[in-house]
C-alpha cells in the first residue's frame, strides 16, 4: 500500500486478499530514528501525519485488528481513504486489520 507523510519511510504496509477475505498489516521500521535515541516503542504521536492508503476496492469495509480488538476508522484525504498511523498504533507498534462488511 501508499504510505504518505512526514513518517512515511517508516512504514512498511501490504494487503492480502482471497475471494471476499481481506487483511491489510502495518509494521514499522527503520525504529531507532523514531526515538531520537529514547528507549520507547513506536506507538501514538510519533507518527505524526503519516498515513496509509487503502486500496480504493476495500475502502467500504469495516477494519478490526486482530491484536486489540478495535475497529479502525478510514478517514478521508483528498479522494483516497487512509488509515492514520497514529490511530494504528496505539497501544502496540503492529495492526493486522481484517476486513468485514459495514
């Protein structure tokens, strides 16, 4: 997937699909220039206006990840539908989304 903002070299996202069946999984990287040197996971504001696009196709579903159990909104951003990294990584520096039906 697109990844876009002042983090975007920091995210590494992809979607997988089979039939109706989706997933879409983000993971950080590149975690040492994150921290300034401070000793914390990658989680919360430190992403900052970073944001990952998802593909137009999935962009109806309703996202859970499969780690928290939260429902993960897609917010608008000109005509593409992002998943802010911020709201991704709240509690946890990964997001496995599976997708359903609104």
């Amino acid at each position: 997937m697109n990844v876009t903002g002042e983090r975007a070299e920091n995210l590494l996202a992809f979607t997988r699909t089979k039939d109706e069946a989706a997933i879409a999984v983000a993971v950080p990287r590149l975690v040492v220039s994150l921290g300034a040197g401070q000793r914390r996971m990658p989680i919360g504001d430190v992403w900052s206006d970073s944001a990952i696009v998802c593909p137009p196709m999935l962009a109806g579903r309703r996202w859970t990840d499969v780690f928290t159990g939260e429902v993960v909104a897609l917010h608008c951003k000109g005509q593409d539908h992002v998943w802010k990294a911020r709201d991704l990584f709240v509690d946890l520096p990964i997001a496995a989304l599976i997708a359903s039906e609104p």
